[in-house]
C-alpha cells in the first residue's frame, strides 16, 4: 500500500499582516461611512430648524397683513390703521374692545387685543426681533402699511445674521370718502 503524503509546508489561511491590512481598510470604509450619516443627520436638523423659522416668519406676517387688510375704519379717519410717531406701535380698529395693536418691544413683535380696559396679549410675542437704533418697523402712506423687521434668526447650529423682511399691506375696509 502506497501512501500519499501531502505537503505540510504550504497551509491555506490568511497572515497576520494581511487581516491587519483587512482591518485598517474596513475602519477608514466605517469612519467615512460614520462622517457621512452624522454629516446628514445634523444638516437634516439645520434645514428643520430653518423651514421651522421661515414657517414662523410666513404665519406672523399673515396674522399681520389679515389684520390690516381688515382693520375697521376709525370714527374721524378714513381708514383703521394709526401708527405712533416712533414708529413701534400700530394700532388697528377704532379705540376700545377689539382693537388690535402691534408693538414692537423686549426684542419681539407683540400682538396684543384690547379687552374692553386693557391691551392683552392674544397670543403675545410673535416674533424674536433685533431693534437697532432709530428702528421704525411700521410706516404708513395712505391706505398702505409698510413693515420692515429684522428678525432674529441666530436660533439654529449655525450663526446666521439677522433676516430683514420688508412687506406692504392696503387697507381694504377703509372708506373711500369721509362721510359727514
């Protein structure tokens, strides 16, 4: 009987050096893959931080203009809208319950409603603001209302400088002619 003798010298496997060089390989591979997805994920939360911002922006500035479009006439003006000289407060419908007013103070655009006494906040500070010096927010030429803000938008991960919104709004419920 002959017997086979296999060679012994030769075994099959992987070195020490070459798993090393596997291993080193898949770390660079996981650590990109890890800056990746944590990349994505942070950017993710910035850009819902931002639409979260704009989509604030939007809804004040609706709230605004409905309420000026709307405003009722007061009893000697043509039309319901009354700004004080500093150009921070703006005064929307005859003087009493229901007039709405628009302030701007502590930083913020307030939106407050008049209760019959008092003005209470309904529903208060609407948006974060930035009030430079000699600031006015509100002016009024005829039946339209400029607003002019500069809104604090350093809320989010990064450092953004402020947004300047302008917008004009027409009084629509105002009276084309005083009446007697």
């Amino acid at each position: 009987m002959s017997k086979v003798k296999l060679n012994t010298d030769y075994e099959q496997g992987f070195t020490l050096i070459e798993l090393l060089i596997v291993l080193a390989l898949l770390s660079v591979i996981l650590a990109g893959l890890f800056n990746l997805f944590s990349f994505t994920y942070n950017n993710f939360a910035w850009v819902e931080g931002e639409s979260h911002r704009l989509q604030t922006v939007r809804l004040s500035l609706d709230l605004l203009g409905n309420d000026i479009r709307n405003a009722e006439p007061f009893e000697d003006q043509l039309i319901g809208v009354k700004i004080e000289s500093n150009g921070t407060k703006l005064y929307l419908g005859p003087e009493g319950n229901g007039q709405i007013r628009y302030e701007v103070k502590d930083k913020g655009l307030w939106r407050q409603v008049h209760d019959g006494k008092t003005f209470k906040d309904q529903p208060g500070k609407i948006l974060d603001l930035v009030s430079p010096s000699g600031y006015k927010p509100f002016e009024l030429q005829e039946k339209t209302v400029y607003v002019k803000l500069v809104i604090d938008y350093k809320e989010g991960n990064r450092d953004q400088r402020p947004m300047e919104i302008a917008a004009d709004f027409t009084v629509r419920n105002g009276l084309l002619e005083k009446e007697d």
